[in-house]
C-alpha cells in the first residue's frame, strides 16, 4: 500500500450497486483488489493511491471511494465521515470472485451488449495508421497505376463491396485508417473505453490469434481470418473484380 507525503498509510474502500457488477471488468486484473457483497451493495478494498485516482476508478459509474480512518468511512478530502465501516464481511480477491460473461460471437458484424458493453472512445495518443477500408470501386484504377514493389509490400481482403489494405508502408489511397492493438483494428483517433477490454476480447473470442477484429466507432465489429488475407498484386485484383460480377 502506498504512503502519503505524511507517512501514514491510507486505506481506500468503494461502493458500488450490484447492478453495475459488469463494469468491474475494467479493473479485474487488480489483484491487489479484494471484493465482497453486501445486499444490493458491492464492496472494494486495497486500491493503492495511484489506483484510487485513475482513469479507470473515475469512469466507473456509480463507484463511490472512501477513505477508511479509524473504522469510519470518509469520502476523500472530506472531514465528517459519511458511514461507518462494515464488518463481516467475506472478502475474495476480485479476479477469482468476478466472472465475465460475454455474448456469443458470428462472423458478421455485431453489437456487443448483453452483458458488457464495449465502447470506444477518442483518444489523444497518436497510433500509426496499419489497415485502410476503401470501396473497391475508387482504388481500381489506382491500383493498375502502382508499380509491382509497392503491392507486394500489401495484403487485402475483401468486404462486400470494399478492400481492406494492410502494409508498411500503407497505401496512399483515400479511406478509413485503422491501427492495430493486441489484433484488433481500431479506428484510428480511436481507443476502447477501459485500457484493458483489448486483452479481455482477445482471450474470449481471438484466443489463438488467427483473426483481426476489425472495429467501428459505435462498437461492432467484424471478425476477419488472417489466412484470408493474400498478397496484393494486379492478377489478384483484376480476379476478385472478376469473380464477383458472378456473384
């Protein structure tokens, strides 16, 4: 636990209702975290200082944090405490008492939002754009233009009626950008809402790491295999372009 600059040991504990358990996914990998209930009440304790002030600690909604001072519970920087500290309680470190549930996942674009719901938000840091969703339509005669070395350099996939384009560098072409994280593809200017969804998402629906989640903005996402991606090159394009007049 860390000290203040007085040298006494502060103690944080939070509350939150049991009907925002779901949002405790942002923080499960606390370890250091213990939880327990209480009626509709849900209960949290060990937060170190730099915790206690995090991003993800304020966007919890409904949290409230307290500092615990001889067995009362003050909200922080208060002086008349607001509760009295509860007791009999049966603590659990959070990441073996909280199970995530998540939604069934398709190969189809989708919202997640029966259990937890995934939210992108804009982000100031700055990721190098990896993947560009442009219609087919406007790149084909671009396409026919680029020399062989700069192809190479890209794989492809079709959407429906658009390409994605991967490389480094990337195409020049005008569209929507992405950068990658932990194999998704966000928007670029775009990041989740809580840091640590990207490593939850992984392990339930890209364990093995044979896909890109491509993202949208509103929080569906499309699951692409990587194997189904190949080489660009003229041939390819002029095939694709070929087999879907068939279609």
């Amino acid at each position: 636990m860390a000290k203040d600059s007085s040298g006494s040991v502060k103690e944080f504990w939070a509350e939150l209702p049991k009907a925002d358990e779901d949002f405790l996914g942002s923080i499960r990998d606390w370890k250091n975290i213990h939880i327990a209930s209480d009626d509709e009440v849900i209960w949290l304790k060990g937060f170190t200082d730099e915790q206690a002030i995090s991003p993800e600690i304020q966007q919890l909604p409904n949290l409230l944090l307290y500092e615990l001072r001889n067995g009362l519970l003050f909200r922080p920087g208060a002086l008349v405490p607001t509760k009295k500290m509860r007791t009999a309680l049966l603590w659990t470190v959070i990441d073996k008492a909280l199970k995530l549930s998540f939604p069934v996942s398709n190969n189809n674009f989708f919202g997640i939002d029966e259990t937890i719901t995934v939210k992108l938000k804009p982000s100031e840091d700055e990721q190098p754009a990896t993947a560009l969703l442009c219609p087919i339509a406007d790149v084909r005669n671009l396409i026919m233009a680029l020399p062989k070395f700069k192809l190479e350099k890209t794989d492809w996939i079709v959407i429906d009626d658009q390409a994605l384009f991967m490389g480094n560098p990337l195409l020049s072409f005008r569209g929507k950008t992405f950068w990658s994280k932990d194999s998704h593809l966000l928007p670029t200017g775009f990041d989740f809402e809580f840091k640590n969804m990207s490593s939850l998402l992984q392990r339930k629906y890209n364990a093995t790491q044979d896909q890109w989640l491509l993202w949208n903005e509103d929080g569906s996402v499309l699951h692409l295999s990587k194997e189904d991606f190949r080489k660009l090159s003229v041939s390819s394009f002029r095939l694709t372009e070929k087999s879907k007049e068939w279609m």
